[in-house]
C-alpha cells in the first residue's frame, strides 16, 4: 500500500490504525465506518484508536503542509 519508510516517522500502531481506516473508507465523504467499528476490529478501546489517528493524522498534515510551502 505505501512504502515503509516514507511514513516512518509514524509510530507502529500509528500506521496500522491509519492503514485500517483507509481500507475500511473510514475516510470517504459518506462513510458509515465509525471509530467504534475501527477500535472493535483491532481489538482496543475507541479513546485509543481515537488518539492514534489524531496523532498520526496530525503529523501527515504538518509533514504535506510543509512540502507545500
């Protein structure tokens, strides 16, 4: 799906929490997909998948916004 090291600076779980809601289409404009679903599926808690994706979304959008500038 990507190449691993262009998103190394994302934590392990950063990335498989990442990687599961874009397969799921967590993402897409009508989505149905809930952090719920997303937490229940890998097994933890909806806070934590929650600040997993905060997190890594965060750092994705710092890194495009500079690439921008």
């Amino acid at each position: 799906m990507y190449k691993r090291q262009e998103y190394e600076y994302l934590t392990l779980k950063q990335r498989e929490v990442l990687e599961l809601a874009v397969r799921r289409g967590y993402y897409e404009e009508r989505s149905n997909v809930t952090l719920k679903q997303l937490a229940d599926e890998m097994g933890i808690a909806r806070s934590t998948i929650g600040e997993h994706l905060k997190r890594a979304e965060s750092e994705v959008i710092k890194r495009a916004a500079r690439k921008l500038s």
